[in-house]
C-alpha cells in the first residue's frame, strides 16, 4: 500500500513540475507505516529497482549528462556585475536604482520596475568602460577611435561630432549620433531602433555613411515664382472704365505685397489680393474715351518686381467697348417735367458710375444706375421738340445715335 501511494505521488509532482516549469525534479520516497507521510526533497533520484520500466527516462533519472531535458528559470542576466557588461547582453538592461541586471527592453524592465533604467548605454559610467563600437556609440557622449592595426582593440572616448574631449584620433572618430542632453530613457529607444545604423558606421572603414544630402544653404533666399494668369472675369467693360475684373492663377504671393494688375501700361485704379491665386482690380479708363470703337489691351500682374508673361491670348485680354444707347422710353412727355425715362443700351458698366444724363440743355433729376443696359432719370421742366438725350460717364460724352 505504501509503495504504491509513493509512485502515485511521484507521478502526480512529476506532472505538475513539468506544467509549471520549476526547476531540476527532486524526489525523495520515504514511507512511514504508522502515519504514512511522504516528503520531497532537493535531491537526485537515485535508481531504484522499486520504478516501473514504463516510467518516462526524465522522470526516472533528471541528471542532465544522460540528456535529460531540464527546466531553467534563472535570470540569465543577474550575473552580470556591472552596467558595461550588462548593457552588452542584448537580452539585458542596468537598473542603476539596486545596480542590478535585469531582464528588459529600452523602455524599462520585464519582471519589475526601475527608477533608472539604462539599455544599450551606461549613463553614470565613463565612455573608457565600453569595450565595443556599438556599445560606444549608443552612449551620447561617447565617440569610437579605432585602432590602428588589425590587431589593436579600439577606444571609446568621451568627445563631439568633431573628435575627442581628451586626446585625439585620427580621420576614421566615429561620434554617438545621438544629441548630447537626450534623456536616458529616449536614448536608449534611439539606440534600439538603429542598431542596424549603428552596426553600419561601426563596419564601415571611416566611420561615415552618407545617406542624407547636406542641408541647404538657407543664406541664399529661394527664387520666387513669375505670376502667371490663367483666367480674367469679366472679358470687356465700357471705355470709362471702373470694371471690376477678376484674375485667376497662381504665385499671386501668400499674402498682400503690393501686388499691382496693369491694363496694357496702366495701373488698376486698385488691385486687391484675395489669394495666392486669386487678385481683384478696378480697370482704368481706357486710353481714348471718345473713340466709337472697342479697344483691346493685355492684363499684366506684378508680384515682388516679378511680371507676368504676356501671351496675346484670349485668356489675358480686356477689352474696352464705348457706351451705346438704343432706345428712350417713353419719346415724350410733358412740359412740366417729371416724365421717368428709361434709357437701354450696351456697355453702362458693371456698378453705379454715378452718370449724368441730359435732355437738350436740361439735366435729368435722379439718375439711376439700374444694370449694365438700362439708366432711369426723371425729366425736368422744359419746352421744345427733338431733344438730344445724352450721358455723361467719367468725362465722356455718349449721345443717342
């Protein structure tokens, strides 16, 4: 009854050891007839001719010289003593808190927690204690001289981008790519992020890759763009000018610069800048006011001393067009005045002009603008037959044909 309780049991720990990957298995089987108590022990199982051939070999004899498989949970950092062989395990990181080695990433321990955590670098150690490039260069204040031969080990010493504080080295120094000042913590996730740039530099023979272009020479001002036009809105106006015209295109400039639109060789009576592509201006009259025929100028744009091409395209053409009246409405009225007229034609402009209309020698009251066809006026007191109805716009005289 004994022996057999005692296989059950070893069976039963044997099980659970492998489930819970503890240590080397030890047992010992030791039977009492009178209480039947069992005890486990630290100790190798010794060959017994009381096992069963059936149990599996690890069970019946653990020592690891026959092949055995044995679990082990130790910590395979804790025997490092210090942070310069620690941090060369790339399994391990030095929590400068207990001086321990510890199993970790760059952002801390796995198992634990530490108030100053270091990986791939030693913070409070001098740059003499790395032995590697590697492990040189992962420290900010570090740089790496080679040695000379072969043979001869190199030197991590502490220095900038431009060699070594103490001493020197020559062409091939290699410095920590990693600013002086950056916190432990981000250096350390740096370092393990470019372990593969370092491994290069560290490989390289002059300790330089050039991979980026030199930054550019930010004392020469970029060139600006020439404006350029796209598109005007509207196309014509009338010869007195005051046509708000829209122009569309691009490197108008990212804000107001005095950015100037000339009509032919005049300036806008205004330019207004919308945005980098989008400019607004007030056309000027045209060069000759009384000529009874349409005049065509090219628009221009001028941005920082920089004008635009001109193309003689349809795109970047205003044109001027006289005034024209074709009818009067009613033909006639009474003496006493007061009759509203309503004055269409072509080319009254885009806004209120403030024109001026006249019935022979007598000037209309209370002009109105109404659209770019039509002015309304009231008659005024007066006598006489086939009066002359005329507007005046802008210095410019447009009678009825």
């Amino acid at each position: 009854m004994t022996a057999k309780l005692s296989l059950r049991l070893l069976s039963v720990c044997c099980v659970f050891s492998m489930l819970v990957s503890t240590c080397a298995l030890a047992i010992t089987r030791k039977a009492d007839h009178a209480g039947h108590q069992h005890s486990l022990a630290p100790t190798t199982v010794e060959p017994s001719e009381a096992l069963p051939d059936d149990l599996p070999r690890d069970m019946r004899n653990p020592d690891p010289s026959d092949g055995s498989m044995l679990v082990d949970n130790s910590d395979p950092c804790e025997t490092y003593s210090g942070c310069g062989e620690c941090n060369q395990d790339p399994r391990c990181g030095w929590c400068a808190a207990n001086a321990k080695c510890m199993v970790g990433g760059p952002e801390g321990p796995k198992l634990a927690k530490c108030a100053a955590w270091s990986k791939e670098f030693c913070e409070a150690e001098s740059c003499a204690t790395y032995k590697s490039c590697m492990g040189c260069l992962a420290d900010p204040y570090c740089g790496w001289c080679p040695g000379e031969g072969e043979d001869e080990e190199g030197t991590c010493m502490e220095g900038s981008g431009g060699g070594p504080t103490d001493g020197t080295c020559d062409a091939s120094w290699a410095h920590s790519p990693v600013r002086k000042g950056t916190n432990y913590k981000t250096a350390s996730v740096l370092d393990a992020t470019h372990k593969a740039y370092l491994r290069e530099v560290c490989e390289s023979p002059t300790k330089k890759i050039g991979y980026a272009k030199p930054p550019p020479d930010n004392s020469v001002p970029p060139s600006a763009k020439v404006p350029e036009i796209l598109s005007i809105v509207p196309k014509f106006g009338p010869n007195f000018g005051s046509t708000l015209v829209t122009i569309t295109g691009r490197w108008y400039g990212f804000m107001p610069n005095n950015q100037t639109v000339f009509v032919g060789d005049r300036p806008c009576t205004s330019t207004t800048w919308r945005s980098e592509s989008v400019l607004e201006c007030v056309t000027p009259p045209a060069k000759n006011t009384l000529i009874d025929q349409q005049q065509q100028e090219q628009l221009m744009v001028e941005n920082n001393m920089l004008f635009s091409k001109i193309t003689n395209g349809e795109d970047t053409t205003f044109s001027y067009r006289p005034m024209k009246i074709k009818s009067v409405s009613p033909m006639h009225g009474p003496t006493e005045g007061g009759t509203i007229l309503t004055i269409t034609g072509e080319n009254f402009g885009y806004k209120d002009h403030s024109p001026e209309v006249f019935v022979g020698k007598y000037p209309c009251m209370g002009v109105q603008w109404m659209s770019p066809t039509t002015i309304q006026c009231a008659t005024a007191p007066g006598v006489g037959d086939d009066n002359e109805v005329t507007i005046y716009a802008s210095g410019a005289t447009y009678p009825l044909p």
